[in-house]
C-alpha cells in the first residue's frame, strides 16, 4: 500500500505552524518549483504536491481532519462543506496565478503606463433548487493574488521606502531615440526599473518580492437570496485579484447556476410537478396534500370531480419566491391519471353497471389495464410537456 505523503514535511514546516509560517514555507517553495522558473523533469510534480499540501494546511476543517484522521475529508471521506464552484473567466487555477505572480502582472502595451490595479475574477457558484427558493450562505474557496500578509500589501520590507523611479519619473516608460538613414526614430518601452509601475522599493519584502500580494487560497462566504435565478451574478468587492503594491483589488463575481431538481420543473417563478391521481379519485374529486419546495411546507391541492389526465391545477403563492419581494409564483399540479390494477370483481361489476347505463363500450372481460388512458408517460416527461404547453412551446 503506497505511504500517505506528509503534508507538514512536503511543505518543510513543523506540524504546530501557524497559518502565516505554512503560507510563507508554500510561497518559497512553490517559487522555486513552478515550471515557469524550473526546468527539473519533476518538477511540476513536486509543484503540484507543494499545491495540494497548501490546499489542506491552509483550509482549517481540512487541517484538522488531516490530524485527526490523516485524511483532509475526514474518517468517513466528507469534505469541508464547501459549496460546489468553477472558473468562469479561465485562467484561475493556482498554476495560472503563479504565472501572473513571476510576471508581475503589470505590463501594458503601447505607451501606456503598467496596469497595478487587480483584476476582476469570476466563478460559478452551483446551488440546488431548494437552496434557490429559501435563500443561503455558501462558503467558498478559489486561488487569487491576495495582498500580501507580511508587508500588508506595501511590497516593502520593515523600513523599507517606495519611492518614485528616477528613470522614467514615475511614468513607467521609458523614450529611446535611434538614428537612422530615415532619420531619427523615437519609441517608448517598459522602464526596466520599476518594470511599468513608476515606483521602486529600496528595500522589498522577501515574501512578495516587492509586488505587495501573494498567491493564495482564498475563501469567502457568498449570501445567495432567495429567488435566485441561473445566469444572475452577485458581486463581492475587493476579493478578485489584489492590485500591486496596494492598489484596488479587482471584484469577484460570482455567477449562479441553479441545478434540475427532481421533483420540481422551473418556469420562471412557477414550479410544476407531476402528481399521481387515481382515475375513481379523479372522476369523484379529492385533495391531495403536495411537498413545496420550502422545508417542512405542505400545500393543498383540490383536484376537481371529472378532473383530466395532464390538467393543470394551479395553486398560487406555493412556487419560487421572487427576489425582493414576500409575493411567489405558483405551484402547478400536473395530474397524472392512473387506472386501479386492484378491483375485486364486484368492484368491476359496479363500474361496468354504470358504463353500461351511460351508454359506454365496455367489454364482458375484464379488460388490459394499459385501457383507457394508454402507457403511462414517465413523469420528469410529463412535467416539461405539460411546462411546455401551459408557455405555448
């Protein structure tokens, strides 16, 4: 059986670090493995290891599971609780952000100056129909560059100084004339100095390397309102990428998608569901007492006498919430007829009685059971063609 790798030992940090120690001991490490600055056969492996060390010893339920259990997701293989999330913007992933960190991430074209503000980032938050409908707090994890914690975004070390590049004069570029048989040609690049900022640091933090933020595991609890539709965006500012030597932070914008539940089909505010009703309850009427979609809510349901397979019964004020409003859409009852296989023959015998005085076709035998209304469609089915009907599709 393959040995369990030491997290403590991968990242070089003894097991009662704190958080900021075991963030440095991964920074300096993932420095010096990243494939972007090291060309070793393994070493994108061993940067993948340092990456998932970081993972589990930043992450305070995970860390705790891994001591107790030496298992971050715990005796029985759950995880930390975290809700279920992608990269909407691509080029998220803790390698890309590495990326950015040895680039600097200010370069800019032209004769513009570097760009220092941060990015904005976005993710997809999926969350179940139920969730949509009550509202919810997810707590959520995604890499960014995060300021750093050791110069509190400054980019310079204890006493150090930022100071305005003498070579460009804090514009960032820089003009080099050339003579030609055309004459002479001017053109602007990058000062090499300050690399685009306009400052310099006489003295920068070792962590960072003078840019004031670091690659990070960042987690953030998201306030999802009730009634959220998929495709709608929430926006958390100053948590997308932190900007250089404590410029503004980019905003992460998180994009709901609200997954299919089982029982309930979505439109727009109205919910519909599919409900079994016997055929004598449907010639004869009854209530039927139907789960909504908010915990431990029952709704009534009047099934009229006489009532069709497929009708729609209408209950206003049962479906989804609209957001920012106490109003609610409807729940609509898709009612799904099904014959009794049960009947004793004097049962049979009553109802064969009654056709025969209404004039109906009934047979002497007892006949198939698929009778009447035909096979019986499968109910997800039946719920979007009868969604479908009811908003002329």
């Amino acid at each position: 059986m393959e040995a369990k790798i030491d997290y403590y030992e991968v990242l070089g940090v003894d097991h009662d670090a704190d958080a900021r120690a075991i963030k440095r001991a991964y920074i300096k490490k993932a420095r010096t493995l990243h494939p972007d600055v090291n060309d070793a056969p393994d070493a994108e492996e061993r940067f993948k290891e340092v990456n998932e060390a970081y993972s589990v010893l930043s992450d305070e339920q995970k860390r705790a599971n891994y001591d107790r259990y030496g298992d971050p997701d715990g005796p029985a293989g759950f995880g930390g609780g975290y809700a279920d999330v992608s990269d909407i913007f691509g080029g998220f992933g803790m390698d890309d952000i590495f990326s950015s960190f040895f680039g600097g991430g200010a370069s800019a074209g032209g004769g513009r100056a570097a760009r220092t503000a941060g990015r904005d980032m976005g993710i997809t938050l999926r969350v179940s129909l139920a969730d949509a409908a009550r509202g919810v707090t997810k707590t959520i994890t995604y890499d960014r560059l995060a300021p750093c914690d050791d110069c509190n975004g400054t980019g310079a070390a204890e006493g150090g100084k930022v100071t305005t590049c003498s070579r460009c004069h804090g514009t960032g570029r820089v003009v080099t004339v050339q003579r030609t048989i055309l004459g002479q040609i001017q053109t602007q690049s990058e000062c090499p100095e300050c690399h685009g900022t306009g400052k310099v640091i006489d003295h920068p933090c070792e962590t960072c390397g003078g840019q004031g933020r670091t690659p990070n595991h960042e987690t953030v609890k998201i306030d999802v309102p009730a009634g959220v539709h998929s495709g709608q965006t929430l926006k958390v500012e100053g948590y997308g990428e932190a900007g250089i030597r404590g410029d503004r932070s980019g905003d992460l914008v998180v994009r709901i998608e609200v997954r299919e539940d089982e029982r309930f089909e979505r439109q727009g505010d109205d919910l519909f569901c599919v409900e079994d009703v016997s055929a004598l309850e449907a010639m004869c009427g009854c209530t039927l007492e139907v789960e909504g979609i908010l915990e431990g809510e029952t709704v009534e349901v009047k099934v009229p006498a006489g009532c069709q397979h497929a009708q729609h019964i209408e209950v206003e004020g049962h479906g989804m919430p609209r957001q920012g409003s106490s109003a609610r859409g409807s729940l609509v009852v898709v009612v799904n007829i099904v014959v009794p296989q049960d009947l004793s023959k004097a049962d049979l015998d009553s109802l064969r009685a009654i056709a025969t005085s209404r004039g109906e076709r009934v047979s002497d035998k007892t006949a198939s059971h698929e009778g009447f209304f035909g096979k019986r469609p499968g109910r997800a089915a039946s719920a979007k063609k009868a969604s479908g009907e009811r908003h002329g599709k």
